[in-house]
C-alpha cells in the first residue's frame, strides 16, 4: 500500500502566521492569461495587465478572511494557502466574477490559470515532523502537477464592474495623473 505524498511548498518561517510547519493545507495557484494579440500590440492595455497581475491574490485574501489565506511565492511562481475550512466552490466563482470584471474593463475576453490542491507547508532548514516526512512530495515547483492538472477558467456571460479590481480607466487615470506630476516635479524653481 503506497502513502498518498503531497506536494510542497517552502517557506523561510511560519512564526507569525496561522499555519504550522508541516502542515497540509489547500492551496490555490491563478494566474490571469492576457490576450495574446492585444498584449503585443497594445502597450496601455500590457501596463494594464502586469499592473494587476497581482491584485487577484489580495482580492481573494479580502474576500476570504476567515479562511486566513497567506501569498507563498516559490520560484516565482505565487500560490494562495488557506486554512482548511475554505469553500472551494466558491474561490472558484470568485475567480470567475474577477475574469468577468476584467473582460468587462478591457473588452476582450480573457482565461485564466486555475488549479487547487493541496500541499504540504515545510520550513526551510527544519526537520519535518516523523509523522508527515513519509507524505512530502517533489516541490510543488519542480513538478508538472500545475501545468497538468490546471483548469482553464472562462468568465461567464455576466461581464460587469463588481468593483474587486482597479478598473482599466482608473488604471489609465493615475497613469496620466502620474505623468503630469512628473512633468510638474521637471520644471525648474526659482527662488529670489
């Protein structure tokens, strides 16, 4: 009888944090695809896009606050851990709506990177614990486990402003709004 092994995650502590080393947890991987065509041609709408690539995490730490996820990043490639009384089901939705906000902003449709499981927390330079050293697993990293298993996500058909992400002309608003107080710091001041 072969022991189920889990695939881990690395981290360089856990004081401070609601997780434990050694721990197996649930744990989210998401990542936001651009449309390919519009992303090589269009530079606002690439700014766009590597400016929020990361809010789909913070958002998705806001919403689910009492399931505590905590952002892990290994080989930079960031993944979302939880507690385990999150709601799978609805993480997934949530990615769903952030999908049908982005299509909404930018008006082309986008698919996202979508893949749950769970794995097993160990801190660097720590000796796991006898019971759960017979369960580590390759890391999650060095693994094809993400690029397999993934899930392509789709928004629904209900594109709309659900206000979780900054929105496109917000975004190009503070990028101009940033531009004038550049050119407003370049102009010389004269003192007499």
């Amino acid at each position: 009888m072969t022991k189920k092994t889990y695939p881990a995650l690395y981290t360089t502590s856990v004081k401070g944090t609601n997780f434990h080393h050694s721990g197996i947890y649930p744990t989210l991987y998401f990542k936001i695809l651009p449309d390919e065509q519009r992303y090589q041609n269009d530079l606002d709408y690439r700014e766009y896009m590597d400016f929020i690539s990361n809010e789909p995490y913070d958002a998705i730490t806001h919403k689910f606050l009492l399931s505590i996820p905590t952002k892990i990043t290994n080989d930079k490639q960031a993944f979302l851990l939880f507690k385990t009384n999150v709601d799978i089901q609805t993480v997934k939705q949530f990615c769903i709506a952030m999908l049908d906000e982005i299509n909404y902003f930018t008006g082309t449709n986008h698919k996202a990177d979508y893949y749950m499981t769970e794995t097993i927390l160990l801190e660097i330079g720590k000796t796991p614990s006898i019971f759960k050293s017979s369960k580590i697993g390759e890391k999650l990293t060095k693994t094809n486990l993400v690029s397999v298993n993934k899930i392509i996500l789709e928004g629904s058909s209900n594109n709309n402003d659900n206000g979780i992400l900054t929105s496109f002309e917000t975004y190009l608003y503070m990028k101009n709004q940033n531009k004038n107080e550049e050119q407003d710091n370049d102009e010389e001041i004269v003192v007499w």
